[in-house]
C-alpha cells in the first residue's frame, strides 16, 4: 500500500487557489474542501477544476439536509464534468446545531438519511428513472404532480465518501461508501474505527482493502514536541465543549470510544461552565500529539509509519505556516518523508 498526502483547504481567494496548484505541482493526490456555516465545499471545487490538472477533487465535507439529494447529485454530475473525473463527493451528516439552527432542517435518523442521500445520488448518476420510496425522501412525492424523471446529463460516476464517527455511521460507510472522511483518529487505535467499517463492507461482499481511507492530520515541524502537542490539543477544548449539545456531541463519543472520556466530561464541564481557558488546558496533550504529525523528521516519520502500518490510505494535511510559503515549504517536506516511509519493504 502506498500512503498518499492530500490536503486542507479553502481555496475561495486567489492565493487560496494558487496554494492547491502548487500543492499539486509538489506532488499531493487530494485536495479536500469544509464547508461549516460560511462559505460552501462546492463552488471553489468548480475554480479548482479549471485551475488545476490531476489533483483529485473532494469535498470534505457537504453537509446533509442543506440541499436535496437530487440536488448534490447534478452538483456531483456538474464538477465530475468539469474536473474530468477527479472529483469526489464527500458528505457527512454535521451535527443538530448546524443542521437545525443554520440550514433549519430536522436533523432526526441522521444515519438513514445518509443511506437514502447515497442510494438516491447513485440512481440519478447512472441515467435511471429516478423514483425511490424512503423513511426520509419519496420521490416523486405521493399524491403529487411530481414524475419520476431521467437526469438530462449523461451517466456519470461519483465516488461518495462519508464522514463518519459513531458505529452505526461507520458501518453503513463500509457497506455503500467508497472512501471514509476520518476525524479524531488515533492509528494505535485505528480498530474503534476501522472494525466497524469492515463490518459495513462485509454486507456488501467487500472488504476494508476496498474503502479509501482518508484521515485528518495538522503537521508542525518543531523542536518543541511538548508544547505544539499541547497547544494542537487545546484546539480541541472548542470540538469538545461546543460542537454538540447538551443530547450529543460525536466527536466527544468518538473520544470515548479512543480512551480519553473522563478527559471529555472534564473538558465539556469546564466549557459549558464558561472557563474556557481551563477547558483549553485540560485537554491531553496526547490527544494533541495522537491526532496530528507533529515534531521533528524522527518523530513525524514514526508517526507516518504507524498510520501506514494501521491501514490509512491518505492523510489530509493541514501543513502549519504563518505565509502560503510557508505552508508549501511544510508540506514539502513532509512529502520528502512519506516518500522515505513508502520507500520502506
């Protein structure tokens, strides 16, 4: 297997767009573009497909419930179009917050509308009818005036790739994705993740070796390993205490499940409490060192060696840099080093 570097990015500026062109000219295989309550995945992927010629093209991640399946399935036929068959569309069910209080849809049975968003986008893609009878989406809608109709673009495939944390998420990937979006991801314990998406991909007669699967990483190159461990850790304090509610929060369960959940109750108290500068201190460090690349070449290097050894296919990097150069100079060199480790037997 070799191990593929892929990267972060916004590109919705000039020099956003450059920086993915030389991202691609030094190399990386991916580009992934986030989309939260700002700008969205979609429309800078269609900049990038004319801007650049072999970087693959992913979204990382659409959020599910802020456009229709029918609709992410013309955007997926539009940039699949336009990219020559680069792009991959990522999706992920985002959290109640954000479903709820930005795009205001329910964010109930967040699982099965992931199911019925990727069954519906693969009938419109392949040129059929599209009619489909689901928990969450009927189409045509009964008792309407509705048809089922034939997409006017011609067939098209797209990659879907699903951002998952919790186990029933997981196995569904497995079983109807062909990449998972990785987050909070620890290769020393790559099986909270990586057994239930073989579990998935048992239902469809598959294995895990079928899935790409991509992982989240900042990389730091610094002589300083304890306090860029601890300082990447504190970043959490805000996922932990902020990005769920009071019901649920994935990423904290995700946590769990990788060992730290005393940690979490602690740091999620301190937030919601409003101390948020202790909450920020009372992440672990080893949570800030587990989930990134962070040191010198020795120490990045291991690390690089346990996520290939774990079964990651790409790591998406966020390369730390105060300048756009400097960024290009960090992610070069770590370039160098997954070039050393895929060199190795």
């Amino acid at each position: 297997m070799t191990l593929k570097i892929g990267v972060g990015a916004v590109p919705v500026t000039k020099e956003g767009i450059e920086y993915v062109v030389e991202a691609e000219r030094l190399g990386v295989d991916s580009v992934w573009v986030p989309e939260f309550w700002g700008y969205d995945a979609l429309t800078p992927l269609g900049a990038l497909a004319v801007a650049t010629d072999t970087i693959k093209l992913g979204t990382g991640i659409v959020q599910l419930g802020s456009r229709t399946p029918a609709m992410l399935a013309m955007s997926a036929m539009s940039l699949q179009t336009l990219s020559d068959g680069r792009f991959r569309l990522g999706i992920g069910a985002s959290g109640p917050q954000v479903v709820e209080g930005w795009h205001g849809v329910r964010f109930g049975k967040p699982v099965q509308r992931t199911r019925e968003t990727i069954e519906i986008i693969r009938i419109a893609t392949s040129g059929e009818r599209l009619a489909y009878d689901g928990r969450t989406y009927q189409l045509p809608l009964p008792d309407s005036e509705g048809r089922s109709i034939r997409a006017a673009a011609p067939p098209v495939d797209v990659p879907v790739y699903v951002a998952s944390l919790g186990p029933a998420n997981l196995r569904l990937t497995g079983e109807l994705a062909q990449g998972w979006i990785g987050n909070t991801f620890f290769p020393e314990t790559a099986d909270v993740y990586f057994d239930e998406i073989a579990a998935g991909a048992d239902l469809s007669v598959k294995n895990l070796d079928d899935i790409d699967l991509t992982v989240a990483a900042s990389v730091e190159f610094t002589d300083n390993f304890e306090e860029a461990a601890q300082r990447h850790a504190s970043g959490y304090a805000f996922t932990i205490g902020a990005m769920g509610s009071g019901k649920s929060n994935f990423y904290n369960e995700a946590f769990t499940r990788n060992g730290f959940g005393d940690d979490v109750v602690e740091v999620e108290r301190l937030w919601r409490g409003g101390d948020k500068e202790a909450a920020r201190a009372r992440v672990p460090a080893a949570i800030g060192s587990g989930t990134n690349l962070i040191g010198d070449d020795t120490q990045i290097t291991e690390r690089l060696r346990l996520h290939k050894s774990a079964g990651v296919n790409t790591i998406r990097a966020n390369p730390q840099g105060a300048t756009t150069q400097e960024r290009l100079d960090c992610l070069g060199r770590l370039l160098d080093l997954v070039a050393t480790v895929n060199s190795e037997v």
